[in-house]
C-alpha cells in the first residue's frame, strides 16, 4: 500500500499476464507494429533492418546495375586513367622545362668559376708563387 494515496502502488490491470496491460484511459497507446502514414512520396512498407550475429547493421544492397551503368563506368574508368597519364606526362614535360631553363645558368656559372679558377693558377705560376697542383684521387 502506499501510504500518501492509499492505494496499491501498481492498478490490478498492470498484473495480468502478458507483456502491455489493456488500453485504460491515460496509458500510451500500445506500440505500432507498422509504418504510420506520411508523406505520400514515402515508401509505405517497413524498412528492413538486416542484423549480423554480432548486432551490427548490414548496409541494404546495391540496385541492381544495367548495361548502360557498366558502359559508364568502364569509360569514366579509362577517361580517369588517360587524365593520370596525361597529367604525369605534364609534369615530366615542366620539369624538364624547367631543367632546360636551369641548365644554361649551371653551365654558365660552372664555367665563370673555371676561368676565375684558371686565371688565378695561371697568374700564380708566372708570379712563381704556385706550388705544383696534384690532383689525387682516394680509393678505398
């Protein structure tokens, strides 16, 4: 009993057998088995929800795929491929652009430190301050 209201703490209703008691006035309705009505460009059958055995959700299956479909996949396929190669080759055809605008400079300044290198030891050995120059080579 419960001592506030001086009733039974749980209606005579609530302990038949069965898991929802009858519908009595102020009860939630019962739980709905099916979709309630809605939009009209909503599907009306229940959707399925398919279950691993370990309780994760398996994604609903792919629509079935037509001629056309694979027709245009395969050429999306080969369009992106070609674009690959055709990018790749860009980039060999900038760097060696690039390699051909750098190699002018590297072979002009490669050849003002030979001639600033070769006008010292030149004026060195006619002032008689140069020692022989050997060039050894180490080989292990």
């Amino acid at each position: 009993m419960n001592a506030r209201h001086g009733h039974a703490p749980w209606p005579t209703a609530r302990l038949r057998q069965g898991l929802e008691p009858a519908a009595e006035a102020g009860n939630i309705w019962r739980m709905e088995t099916h979709r309630r009505p809605g939009s009209p460009y909503r599907d009306p059958t229940p959707p399925v929800l398919d279950m691993t055995p370990e309780g994760e959700f398996r994604d609903p299956l792919p629509p079935p795929r037509s001629m056309l479909d694979r027709v245009l996949a395969r050429l999306g396929g080969l369009a992106l491929l070609l674009t690959l190669a055709v990018g790749g080759l860009l980039l060999v055809a900038v760097a060696i652009f690039f390699i051909g605008l750098l190699l002018p400079v590297a072979v002009g300044a490669g050849l003002v430190a030979f001639i600033s290198l070769w006008w010292r030891m030149r004026r060195a050995q006619r002032d008689g301050t140069a020692p022989p120059i050997r060039f050894v080579v180490m080989r292990r």
